[in-house]
C-alpha cells in the first residue's frame, strides 16, 4: 500500500516497524543511529506530503536517511548498511533515484535546494525540493548563504529543520542559542488547533487561499522572526514525532509556494530509550546489545586520536600559547578533554571550518600557537582559509589532521584521500607525518617550534607499533630505517611506513626502507644519495597518488636529472573509495602488504 493511502494509525505502525529494523540492524552492524531514530516521523510525512521520486528530496550530511532508505525500496538491502559492496550510509543517487544527491558533510542542502528550484522554474515543472537539516547543520555559514538568496528570489522550497538540540555533541553557537529559545516556547500546536478549526468550519476545501489565511494568521505569532526577516516564512515549532501534526504542517508549508522553514522538534535516539536525549555516543556506533545497550568490547590498541590528545595536553600544560580548536568534532578529535582541562584555551566552533582556520590565523598572528584538529575530509571545507589567511601570511598554525587515509564504513565523502594533494602545493606550507604513536608525540613537539605553517597526519584507529627508533625530527630530513642489499627500496609516508616494513617483512629480498617524514619540504639530499645504490623504489602513502607522495619524489628525480630510478606508487588511484571495513576496501584497492609483496616480486 502506498504510503499516501494510509491511515494514521497505519503510519503510526509503519513508524514502529521503520524503527525496530533500524536498531535490530545497526545494532548488530553499526551505523549512524539517534539521529536517524529521531527522523523517523519526519521522514514519513515526507513521503506522506512530497514524492521522494519527484520532489527532489535533500537530506542534510543524510546520516539520518535511514528511514527514507526504508521506504524506498531498500527493506531488505538495508541489512547491508555500510557494509563494503552494501548500502551506503549516506544518500547516494546511484543506489536509488529517490536518492537526489550524495552528501555526507554538513550544510549543502539548502543551497542544492536553491539550485533544484531554479532549475524547476526554468523547466516550468511542478516540483518542490524538500530538506531536511538539523539544527546542528544550522550552524554553518553556507546555510546562510543559501538562506541569503533563497530569501531574495523566493521560489518554493520547504525546509524541514529538524531540531533535536544536539550536533554530534552539544551544539554551540548563537544560533543554536535562538534555536533553543524557540524550542523552550510553547508548541504551535495549541494555536494551529483554533486555525484548523476555522478552515474546516469557514472554508471550502482549495489549499492556496487556506494557506494564504494560515500564513497570515502565523505571522502574528511566529518565533521564527530571525527567518521571516530574511524573507523565509516560518512555521513552528510543530511536534516532531506527532505523524498528524508534521502531515498537516507539510501540507500547508508545500501548499504556500514560496520558501518556508518548518521548526520541528525532535528527540535524538527517540524509540530507543537508552539512547534518547542528548547522548553524544549514540550518534554513531558500533555493534550493541539492544537489551541493555552495552557496547560490544574490542580489544583495541589506543588510537592516534587519543595520542594525539594527551600529547596536546602536555604541550598546552607546558606552553601558555598553545590553543586549539574542532569544528564540532569535539570527541572525534580527542578535544574535548583539552576543552575541559582548558576552557579558555580550546573550543569547539560549531560545524565552522572555514571560521576555525582564519579565526585561528589571527590567534597566531597574535603569538599564539593554534592546533586545528580537524578530519582529513572537512579540511577541505576550507582550502581558501588555508591559503589566503594562514600561508600567505605564512602564520605557524598547525593543521593536525585526523582521520587520514581510508576512514572505512563512512566511505567515499568521509575518505581522507586528499589532504597531501590539496596541501603540497601551497607555499610556506610544511607537510609531515608520524610512523607510530612515538614520532606522532614527537611531531607534535616538534610541530610547536616551527613558525610557518604545517599540517601533521594520522589515521582513523591505531598506528601499529614499530620495532624502529626513531631520531628526532629536523625540518625536511627523513630517516633511513634500514638499508638492503637489493637494488629496491620502500619509501614511506605517515602509516605508510609500516606497509612498507610489513611488505618488506613478506618479501625475500633484503630491501632498504625509507620513512621520507617530510613530504614537503622534502629531503632531495637523501632521495639524491639513495638514487646512487637504490634504482627500483617504491612508494607506501595512504592517499592519492595524484600530486602525492610519488608525485613528490619524481618531481626531486625530474629537477635533479636523475634517469636510472624507477618509481612505482602504492597510493590511492583516480577513484573516489567507497564505504566498507577498511582492510576489506584496502584488500579491493589491493593495497594489503600480501598483495603489495606480490606486485614488487
Ligand atoms: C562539514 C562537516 N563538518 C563536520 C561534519 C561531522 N558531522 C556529521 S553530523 C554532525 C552533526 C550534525 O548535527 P545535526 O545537523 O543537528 O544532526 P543530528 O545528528 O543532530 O540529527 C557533524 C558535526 C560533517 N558531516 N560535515
Ligand atoms: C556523519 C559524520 O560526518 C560523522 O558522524 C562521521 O561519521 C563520524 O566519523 P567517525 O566515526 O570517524 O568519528
Ligand atoms: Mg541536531
């Protein structure tokens, strides 16, 4: 039965079972869950209101489409959910086309939704594009920019904003502020009870002229004033989990033919009571028991997040300059702590990436010292801050980037393929990465002293422990970790390192290894002396191969004129890496030491 034909108690049960399979499945896969739990009733009065196959549906990173996976054909697939050659964790039109765009960072969907609607003037088709974004996504300036020329040319476009009072953590912000103030007034509920009852009793059945005495009637009470004065009408705030009230309200705000935001409160986690309310581990997890929510424990070694982390604090224990800031990745990064041992010194800026680095630029300017922690991937949000407000001004800020190399389920949007490529080429810029868990601690002391800017790497989970020393790090040196008695050597990068050492290990040849350290500058001396004994080298990085780390050394062998070395790269090709367990996509990019071994042989 179509979702349209249903009656509320039908939906109210739909709603149930939609939930039931979300946590019986990521319960036992993992996955993005509160957030996705708490859309449930928002998702259906979608469906209900809009056509998920015509209205171009845009959900927000679209962590919380799992509903609309659910209703769009994708029941029994959804057992795969991020699984490597499964369902994506994000919308992904390639997967379905009632799947409009891929998206995965934050804050892009009112912007599509301004693209979508003037496209569908242009064509002079019926279609409305609806978001859904959450009040987290809220914080970031392209929402506002968006929200800038949506306000002006006014064309029809619901938004849906989802307000459960959470990022992935607390949010922060002015606006998160307004928001929750809102939330704390009274339920439009009361009041649209009197609206209804008026139509229903004054006049006949036609949505334009009804929505036009609505809206007017909302005018007079709306909190939304923020909205209204940028010429987005506002309705709100309307229960989130209420089927009969979100149909109603959708209907009207599709009915006004104009822009309109649509306040909903929501609970994240809502129908798993463990997880309700504002419990940041509960946004993304691993596999639980659903009975008591108890986590299932791995062994795991400590990550290079949490390395990281304690390295930082002793830093910032021993220099009053030090300071640092995330993007709304508190925990992710390992900043939190810092955030609560240091609260004047570290903060969490919202999802403001471009704000952090240029804010954090001027810190620096000021004889501060800012880490920004941030993922590889969201460091891409601001690549114009990088070069126009830290290098060209050549400010020793320290970009220490998380989440380097494949990331795993979260896939081809989260991958941090692209960090060396972005960055190499930038001028003033100093590009270095730690093996292990010792020369990360290192690199970050060492990261202290410089005074240009510098951009340090480490990967999702654990480096893996190293038997090598290490020496200290001095600017644009790398270190020789062993020589061989073949014609071969293994150049690594960052964790690349120990795919070389693993690699060699499975090799019989005796084969040097080279831990290059810096990528930029880079250390033409060495690479200049290795050409004379080594002439077949091959090269370990976890990112992409264009303008990476081999690109790096052929450009030292090109300048040098050195003609008897062969280079072969062990990078990343020219592909954007899907979603799966990270050694299972490694196997498919066939990247595993067992695999490398053989391509060397
Ligand atoms: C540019 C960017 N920065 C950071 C993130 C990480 N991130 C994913 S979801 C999220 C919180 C979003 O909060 P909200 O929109 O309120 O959604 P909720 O999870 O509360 O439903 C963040 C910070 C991201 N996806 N994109
Ligand atoms: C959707 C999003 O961007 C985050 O929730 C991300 O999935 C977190 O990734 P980690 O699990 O690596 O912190
Ligand atoms: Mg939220």
């Amino acid at each position: 039965m179509e979702i349209k034909d249903k009656s509320l108690k039908e939906l109210e049960t739909l709603s149930q079972e939609i939930r039931d399979r979300i946590i019986d499945v990521v319960s036992r896969k993992g996955g993005h869950f509160s957030s996705t739990l708490g859309a449930v009733e928002l998702t259906l009065g979608m469906h209900y209101v809009f056509d998920a196959y015509s209205d171009p549906f845009i959900f927000d990173v679209s962590h919380q489409c799992y509903p609309h996976k659910l209703l769009t054909g994708r029941w029994e697939e959804f057992e795969s959910i991020r699984q490597f050659g499964g369902l994506s964790g994000f919308t992904k039109p390639n997967e379905s086309s009632a799947d409009y765009f891929v998206a995965g960072h934050s804050s892009t969907s009112i912007s599509l939704a301004v693209g979508a609607a003037k496209a569908i003037a242009l064509k002079k088709e019926n279609r409305v594009p609806v978001v859904m974004i959450g009040d987290g996504s809220m914080t970031a300036g392209m929402v506002y920019e968006a929200l800038n020329e949506l306000g002006d040319i006014k064309l029809p476009v619901v938004i849906i904003l989802n307000d459960n009072e959470m990022s992935i953590a607390k949010p922060i912000g002015a606006i998160s502020k307004y928001l929750s103030k809102i939330l704390a007034g009274k339920y439009y509920q009361g009041f649209k009870g009197k609206v209804d009852k008026f139509i229903k009793n004054n006049m006949p059945e036609g949505t334009t002229y009804i929505a036009k005495r609505m809206e007017e009637a909302l005018k007079l009470i709306t909190p939304g004033i923020l909205f209204e004065e940028m010429g987005i009408d506002y309705i709100g705030p309307i229960d989130g989990h209420d089927i009969d009230e979100i149909i109603d309200t959708l209907q009207i705000a599709k009915a006004m033919n104009k822009p309109v935001i649509v306040h909903a409160r929501t609970v994240k986690g809502k129908g798993y009571k463990i997880a309700e309310g504002q419990h940041e581990h509960w946004h993304g997890v691993g596999p639980f028991n659903v009975e008591d929510g108890a986590f299932v424990k791995k062994e795991a070694p400590k990550a290079a997040t949490a390395v990281f982390a304690d390295a930082l604090s002793s830093l910032a224990c021993k220099y009053d300059n030090v300071v640092g800031v995330t993007a709304a990745m508190p925990s992710g990064t390992g900043i939190n702590k810092l955030m609560d041992k240091f609260p004047d010194r570290f903060w969490d800026v919202a999802i403001a990436e471009q704000h952090a680095i240029t804010s954090m630029a001027a810190m620096a300017k000021e004889g501060f010292k800012p880490f920004i922690t941030i993922y590889s991937t969201f460091l891409q949000r601001g690549f114009d801050q990088i070069i126009h407000d830290v290098c060209i001004m050549n400010l020793p800020v320290v970009f220490a980037m998380d989440r380097a190399g494949i990331v795993g389920n979260d896939g081809e949007t989260h991958q941090g393929a692209f960090d060396i490529s972005f960055l190499r080429f930038i001028p003033n810029m100093i590009l270095f990465a730690p093996r292990d868990n010792k020369t990360l601690v290192e690199g970050l002391e060492f990261a202290y002293t410089l005074t240009s800017p510098c951009a340090i790497r480490y990967p999702r989970g654990a480096f893996k422990e190293l038997e090598y020393d290490s020496t200290a790090f001095t600017l644009g040196k790398a270190e020789l970790l062993k020589d061989g008695s073949s014609n071969k050597l293994f150049i690594g990068y960052g964790a690349g390192v120990s795919r070389a050492i693993d690699t060699e290990s499975l090799h019989n040849d005796d084969i040097a290894i080279l831990d290059l350290r810096f990528v930029k500058p880079i250390d033409k001396d060495t690479l200049v002396e290795l050409s004379k004994k080594y002439d077949d080298w091959y090269v370990f990085s976890d990112s992409q191969k264009q303008s990476g780390v081999a690109s790096a050394i052929l450009e030292v062998l090109n300048d040098e004129k050195i003609k008897n070395v062969q280079v072969t790269s062990f990078e990343y090709r020219d592909n954007f890496i899907e979603h799966g367990d990270t050694k299972i996509i490694e196997e498919s990019l066939e990247l595993l030491p067992e695999q490398l071994v053989l391509k060397v042989k």
